[in-house]
C-alpha cells in the first residue's frame, strides 16, 4: 500500500514538474544548476526543456499563425546566356533555397517562382528580411570528393544535371538516375578522380557535397573517361530529380539578386493561433467530462493519463523544434482524441470482464491483453498515412504528418503503459467496487 501511493504521487509529480516546464521552460545557466524560469536567457545557457512560448529554441509557428519575412530573388543572366535553359535552371536554384531552408528547421517556409526569371521566399517567425537572408547564404557550394576529403571536381566543372528514366545498359531493368555532363575541363578532373577512386582498397564512394552536406556518394567501380556520367540507385522519380537538381544547383550560370525585402503578417489573421488554442482547450475539457461520466474511476484516470500525453508532446515538439501551423495543431488535436479513443476500448474491455464475474484487478489486466491487438493495429494504419504524407508531401502537410505521427505514438505509449498504472494503483487502494469502474 505504501509503495502504491508512493509511485502514484511520483507519476502525479512528473506530470506537474514537466506541465510547469513546458510553460516556464527548463534551463541550465551558463555558470551553474538547472533553473526552470522565464527570466533567465536561453543563449546564456544549455536549454534542456524549452518553454512553449519559447520561439528561438522550441515550437516555431508557420507563416499562417505569425507571419515572418518574404524575400523576392531575381535571377541575373550573364550575356550570351542559354534561354532554352532558364527552366531547368530555376528549378534548380529553387531546390537549392528549399534545400537550405530545410537544413536550417524551417520545414514549412514557402518558395516559389514568380514569373520567368523570380523566386519568392517566405519564411516563417523571422520579422527582419535581413536574418531571412543570413538564413539562406550565399551561392551553392558543390563539391566532388573521396573519402579522405580530397576535392577532385567543383560545380562550376558541371555542365548540366537532369534526371532520366531507362535502362543504363542491356542487363539493367529501367529505372530512374541521374545523368551529368561535364565541361572539357571537368571530364578529365572526373576522369583522374575515378581512376584514382576505383583503386582505393576501402572506400570507394566518391562523395558529392552540397554547402557541407553529403547529398549522395555513388560507389566509382572503374575509371571514367568520357564528357558525362551517370548515378544509379533505387531512386523514385521525385528523389532522382531533387537530387539532379541539386546538383545542377551548384552548376549555376546566374546568379540570384534580392529586388525585394518585406516582412508578412500572419495569413489567418492575428488571432488564429489564440482561437485555435481555445477551440482546442474546449475540446479537451469536454473530452474529459465524457469520460469522467461514461468510465467514472477509470475515466479520470484517463483524463490523467492525457495530460501526462499532453505534457510529453508538448516537450518532444519542443525539443525537435517542430513547425508548427494549424494544421499541424490539427494533427495534435486528432491524435488527442485518439489517445482518448484507445481508453474506450480499454475500458469497455474491463466493463466486460468485471460483468462476467473476474475481479476488479484481473479484469484490468485481461481488459488491456484484449485491447492491444485493436489498438496497435488502427495505430499502425494511421501511422502508415502520416508516413506517406510526411515523405510525400510539403509545406504544412509535412507539419501535420509531423504531429499526427508523434502524437499516435505518444498516445499508445500513455493508454498502455500510464493508464495501466494508475489503474493499478487505484486496486492496490482497495477501491475494488465494479460500479467505481463503470461496470
């Protein structure tokens, strides 16, 4: 008994300790212990649970709840400049923004071309234009290299990169790859570089790095001594073009003016974030009146369990810096009722259990046992969907991947484990009435 209401108070005080941590934020200042206080400054310290007010170093709000700052590239041509190509090498110079804004975290920034020859920038949460444009950099940094660093080829040796589907000889099946054509200088670099790769006893992979970032390292089996070469993998037809045009990126023959710097306000409206976060509050205060009345004792064990929910995922979106636009409060909000939905078929399990004549604690275990298989299987095909839209999608959908999928996990792990428990220890409390249970 004493050990039952000591856990028990431990698990209460955990769920106190980070709900008053994720408001506050939870830090270790630059001279000394952990502090959990709003007045003390973030960069002075390590952060280790971030507030979730705290922008900089937790949760980032989308460009539809806080605005940000919009930039508007124009491309320079140089003289005598290919026009056939300006397509292609957009494209290219678009990745290149993408790729570097999902490098930085801001997975939901908006780029766009505008026009022939634009690009717009839209990045969520900065208000200066002129940090949007640290954020971004410079132009593309492409290097070839092998494995100890040597760098045997530079974008500028790049001639084009294209994505193609076919087979790259007679005994290979159609696919997808990448096909890159060389200057004059180039090729002969590339040549020199294969002849020596393909010698290597170790590692043979010759590493193509993008602004410091290996972006693919195909393995070099012989010398290659021609104007072009290509890339083979398992590459689908989205990921062999990102990768061609990433390459290309570093190629570029132009390039990129800032003609226009602004800051944006938020697209829903200034109150959107404050009106969701109530309809959201509501939602749950309902939620747990429901099951307080439907399942009594075991109802608002529930209610516990999805606050100790509530107060994980609120630390771990924190923690991952996730993006977060309405949507993704969307996703949060569906996974919530799902956490609460696993605690139905648990519970009702249990009625069952107790009405056919088991005790209070046996019904428990078995009403969990029985449960399992329906609730990880639904989890399962729900975590499939987020999969999908996460790998697949963009922009806001990948925010609400994000905290569908996170949210699914954290749920299961709470109706299973943490409610369980709790369970558990009211038993041990010797409340043992089937009518305490809902039975």
């Amino acid at each position: 008994m004493k050990k039952s209401i000591i856990s028990f108070l431990a698990v209460m005080l955990i769920i106190v300790f980070l709900g008053v941590s994720v408001i506050t934020g939870l830090y270790i200042p630059a001279g000394g212990g952990a502090s959990s206080s709003t007045d003390t400054e973030p960069e002075k310290g390590r952060t280790i649970i971030p507030s979730v007010f705290d922008s900089e170093n937790g949760i980032r709000r989308g460009l539809d709840l806080v605005g940000g700052s919009s930039i508007t590239f124009e491309a320079e041509l140089p003289e005598g400049y290919d026009n056939s190509r300006l397509s292609a090498d957009m494209s290219s110079a678009i990745e290149i923004l993408r790729y570097r804004l999902t490098l930085e975290g801001y997975t939901e920034a908006q780029v766009s071309q505008q026009g022939d020859n634009r690009i717009m920038v839209e990045i969520p949460q900065i208000k200066n234009p002129e940090d949007a444009v640290q954020v971004l950099g410079q132009t593309a940094q492409l290097v070839f290299a092998d494995a100890d660093g040597t760098q045997w080829l530079a974008g500028s040796d790049i001639r084009s990169a294209s994505s193609e589907y076919g087979s790259t000889n007679q005994s290979s099946l159609p696919g997808y790859y990448i096909s890159l054509q060389f200057t004059k200088e180039g090729a002969t670099k590339f040549a020199e570089a294969t002849a020596s790769i393909s010698k290597r006893t170790d590692d043979r992979s010759m590493y193509i790095i993008l602004d410091d970032q290996v972006i693919s390292y195909p393995t070099v089996n012989q010398t290659i001594d021609s104007d072009g070469c290509v890339i083979e993998g398992s590459f689908t037809e989205e990921g062999a073009r990102q990768l061609a045009n990433l390459i290309g990126s570093g190629a570029l023959p132009f390039s990129l003016k800032q003609v226009e710097l602004r800051a944006v306000g938020p697209q829903l409206g200034a109150n959107a974030l404050s009106t969701s976060l109530k309809a959201a509050i509501i939602g749950i205060i309902l939620v747990a009146i429901f099951m307080v009345i439907m399942y009594r004792l075991p109802g608002f064990v529930s209610v516990i369990a999805l606050g100790f929910y509530i107060v994980i995922e609120a630390v771990i979106l924190g923690l991952l810096k996730v993006n977060l636009s309405l949507p993704g409060i969307a996703g949060i909000i569906l996974s919530i009722g799902m956490a609460v939905d696993a605690n139905v078929v648990i519970f009702e399990r249990i009625k069952e259990e107790i009405r056919n004549g088991k005790t209070v604690k046996s019904s428990i275990d078995a009403g969990f046992k029985r449960a399992f298989t329906a609730i990880l299987d639904s989890n399962i095909t729900t975590l499939i969907a987020a999969g999908v839209l996460f790998f697949f999608g963009s922009g806001t959908i990948v925010g609400f991947a994000t905290t569908l999928g996170l949210g699914v996990i954290i749920s299961m792990f709470t109706a299973l484990t943490v409610t369980h428990f709790l369970l558990n220890r009211m038993v041990d409390f010797k409340i043992k009435n089937p009518k305490v249970y809902g039975a």
